[in-house]
C-alpha cells in the first residue's frame, strides 16, 4: 500500500461522464483520493455523501477530491447523479489505480475470505507527495478526519 512519502502514482481513468483523468491534471492542489469498495452500498454511499455534503469546507481547506472503485462508467454515472457529487469518481474496471494505491487485499466477512478494496483515503500535497493515509476511514465522519490532519 502507498504510504507517507511516496509520490502520486501516474494513472489514467475514466469519471463518471467517461472523461479522462490523468494524475498529472491533480497536481498543483491538495488532493483526497477515496477508495471505496462499490457504489451505491449502503456504507459507500454514507462516506460519498459525507464529503460531498462538506466538500465547500474541504474546498476552502485547499482539497481537490477523487473517488475512485470498480465499478463500471454507468455505475458511477448513476451514482454521482442521483446524490449530486460535486467531484469526479473513477471507474476503475480494470483494477489499474487501485493496484498502483495497494488497495486490492484480503478481505474477510461473515468468515468468507475474498480479495476486494480495502476503503481508504489517501492525501497528497501540491507536489504529489503522500502526507497521510487513512486506513481506518469512518464513514459518517469521512470529511472531519480528512481536516484533522
């Protein structure tokens, strides 16, 4: 898993409106990249909307967001239009990002072992630099543990 230190991989995928974004555009600002497991779950959803219900505070504080899953275009596209994002999710079909962040991992639940993303949230400086990572991502406070740092 990417950690504290290490630079903003190079990627490219596709948002919600199968537009590409490229890490080299994210450079410049703060940037919040979350990872989550799959859209419109109920736990997935609570985090999204968190952070679109408080991105104006994230905004001031300097932070550009980046939501990034598996899912497919259409799934995001449905995703961000019926709550309203005000920033871009990532439909990373082929696993390419999420590889190149380290969040593919063994995941257990109800005693089934199963690979799959690891929700996580990882903030960059201006300079593509890793300054923290958040692993124990709270959804319903997903934006507050963001400002803390």
């Amino acid at each position: 898993m990417l950690k504290v230190g290490d630079k903003l991989p190079e990627f490219e995928g596709f948002n919600q409106d199968g537009e590409t974004v490229t890490s080299s555009q994210l450079i410049g600002k703060k940037l919040v990249v979350f990872f989550y497991p799959q859209a419109s779950t109920p736990t997935c959803t609570v985090e999204a909307c968190n952070l679109g219900d408080n991105y104006s505070m994230l905004e001031k504080a300097g932070f550009q967001l980046l939501g990034v899953s598996g899912d497919t275009i259409k799934k995001q596209k449905n995703f961000h239009s019926k709550f309203a994002f005000p920033y871009d999710l990532i439909a990373d079909e082929n696993r390419d990002i999420i590889e190149k962040f380290g969040v593919w991992k063994e995941k257990k639940t109800f005693g089934k072992t199963y690979m799959g993303i690891v929700r996580t949230t990882f903030i960059f400086d201006e300079n593509g630099i890793c300054t923290r990572v958040i692993e124990k991502v709270t959804s319903k406070t997903a934006a507050d543990q963001i400002l803390e740092g």
